[in-house]
C-alpha cells in the first residue's frame, strides 16, 4: 500500500495513508500524543528501505521490502519507542501493531510482484500474495478515502488530529471547525452560523467576527486580547 511501481516502471510512494491508519489504531486505547506519535513513526520507517532507489530501480527492487519490512526491525522500533513512551504494554503493542499494519498493507496493496521476507535476516522465509491489488486501484482509494473520513471522525469525537504533531493551535481550531460544521451553532455575536471558536474566550464566532489573522491562535473581535 505504501509503495510500489507505476504502470510505466516509476516508483510511487504513499506513507499518508500508512500514517493515517496508525494514528487512527492508537486510538483503540487510551493514548497520549507521545504515543500516537510514535505509531505513526511506526507505520512510516518500513519504507526506510525504499530510500535504496537513491541508489537505482535494481537496488530498490532488491532491498525494498526486505531491510525494514520485518518482524525484527518491527521489534527494534517498538523497543526504541519504550525510551519515550515507557514500558507500558498496551502502548508498545500499539506501536508493534501499527508496524504490523503497514507490512499487512504492503502484502495486500503494493502490486504483482512484490514480495514480503518477514522473518530477515534470520530466515529466508518468502510470501508473496497472487492477487495482491495493484498499486493504483479501487482497494486502495476506498481504502485512503475511509483512512481520512476515520481521521474526521476522531476529530469531532476526540478533539484532535494528526495536526496535533505539528500545530496544537491549528489542530483546535480544525476541530472546532469541523465540529461546529456537525452541529451547527450560531454566532455569539450576529447569529450567522458560526465557523471557529476563540481560543480565548471560548466563543463561537463566524468568520466576519474573526479578529487574528491566523488560525494558530484564533481571537474573536470580542475578545480582550484582539
């Protein structure tokens, strides 16, 4: 699913999705960001070996679903993620879980031809699927679409996204977008149906009554701080 060859030969990459589905199974649990963060580091370093089509196509083809596609490497991250996460068992199975899933996803979705050797470099041991779906396929965007609608859902169910990662005041204010969009509530100051939320104060507020520019920290024009 992650990875794979075009119809004319051309490697193509796709880790949003992969991330997507680990982010999503960290929430079978209770988790903290730390954690989800690292199952999605989880679902995306098996392509570390894809970087071998630095190198050429005959590198990548050799090496590219053997290196960082096993159970050992799988192994090695999810002791590695125990240095930030701590030892809890429910949270290092997530992270194992999420490796799982992209190496599942790769034996399903990445095309005729592409073969998994999960127990490397202790065993030769080789599967290959005879009706592994093409790269480019229905499956496979039937797939990402239901990886971002899952996404979508979280957010208005949990408050959060995989923005959280980057810009905790843009993950919110997405959220509160989203979530007034769900249940629609009127402005706190003219009654048109309201857009965002302070960060300040709380208010709901359309965008005409938006005083900050940027989303990172949304102010209302009511607020003090505007």
């Amino acid at each position: 699913m992650a990875s794979s060859r075009g119809k004319d030969g051309d490697v193509v990459f796709h880790p949003l999705v992969h991330g997507l589905i680990a982010w999503a199974l960290a929430h079978l649990v209770a988790t903290d960001r730390r954690t989800r963060l690292w199952c999605v580091i989880a679902a995306l370093v098996p392509d570390l070996d894809g970087l071998g089509i630095i190198f050429g196509p005959q590198v990548y083809q050799r090496y590219h679903h053997v290196l960082t596609h096993n159970v050992f490497f799988g192994l090695a991250v999810t002791v590695v993620s125990a240095r930030w996460i701590g030892r809890r068992p429910a949270a290092l199975v997530l992270v194992f879980a999420s490796f799982l899933s992209h190496v599942v996803g790769d034996y399903f979705g990445s095309g005729e031809g592409w073969s998994l050797w999960p127990f490397w470099p202790l065993s030769s041991f080789e599967v290959l699927n005879p009706h592994a779906w093409p790269f480019v396929s229905w499956q496979n965007n039937v797939i990402g679409f239901t990886s971002v609608a899952v996404t979508l859902i979280i957010a208005v169910r949990w408050g959060r996204t995989p923005l959280e990662f980057f810009s905790p005041g843009l993950d919110r204010s997405v959220v509160d977008a989203l979530r007034l969009r769900v249940r629609a509530t009127p402005c706190a100051t003219c009654e048109s149906r309201a857009t965002a939320r302070c960060h300040a104060c709380g208010r709901a507020v359309c965008r005409q009554h938006v005083a900050t520019p940027t989303y990172r920290h949304l102010v209302c024009s009511g607020c003090p701080e505007a």
